[in-house]
C-alpha cells in the first residue's frame, strides 16, 4: 500500500473513531481511488479480516468473512460496513454508495461465500441512517 494511501486511511478511521465533525473532515477522508468491490477491501477491509478474510485475534477479535453464513443477505453486511457493530467503526461517512455496495458484493462472492443476489447502490442509501 503507498505511503499516502496509508495516511489518508489513517486520517479516516481517526475521524470515523473520533466522529464524523465537519462536513469539511468527512470531505478530507474520502477514498475516491478505491473504485472496485476487490480495491475496497484490499485498502481497508484486510487490515483487521486478514488478506484471506479468515478473521483474526490479538488486540480484539476480527471475525472471519469467509464462509460466513451471515452474508448471505445483503441487508447484514451492508448495515455493517455502513453503521459499524461493536468495534468496528461505521465506514459510511467516508465510503460512497457504489463503494459499500461493491465491497459487500466482493465478500459475499469471493472467500468461499456464494451469495447470487446482487449488491445496489439503492440498497445502501436506503440502510444508511437518517440525518
């Protein structure tokens, strides 16, 4: 991963971690590079699910995305990436529409899960919170 690249992901999750703020922080931590399901997850995903989506445990407990039953129906993990569960952050402050609904579609077919429904960007804006 470049060097920037790192840096604009670590300036994200600080905003993500520490909350959103100004419009003008959430417009700084965008990934607009990051155009397909595959880049999405490469450049934040497997930092903490691991490069084989197996999951990890060490400092906290990153479940595995492979195989995992739980994506089968796209609401699960689009509510996920969008709003956060327990200590994951929510990403939906700094990924688009197209970015969240390509990245649920790249897990959800690859890592040994087979989901055949597709992934919409109207699905994601419609589960993203009100506000």
């Amino acid at each position: 991963m470049k060097s920037s690249m790192k840096i604009r992901l670590l300036s994200a999750l600080s905003v993500v971690v520490l909350g959103a703020g100004s419009a003008q922080a959430q417009q700084r931590a965008t990934f607009p590079d990051l155009t397909t399901g595959e880049a999405v997850y490469q450049g934040i995903c497997q930092g903490c699910h691991m490069p084989d989506a197996q999951g990890a445990l060490g400092a906290g407990m990153y479940p595995a995305l492979a195989n995992n039953a739980k994506l089968k129906v796209a609401a699960y993990p689009i509510l996920v990436v969008t709003r956060g569960q327990k200590a994951m952050p929510e990403f939906g402050p700094i990924l688009t529409d197209a970015q969240i609904a390509a990245v649920v579609a790249y897990v959800r077919t690859n890592f040994g899960n087979t989901a055949k429904d597709a992934v919409t960007e109207a699905q994601v804006k419609a589960m993203r919170p009100a506000g």
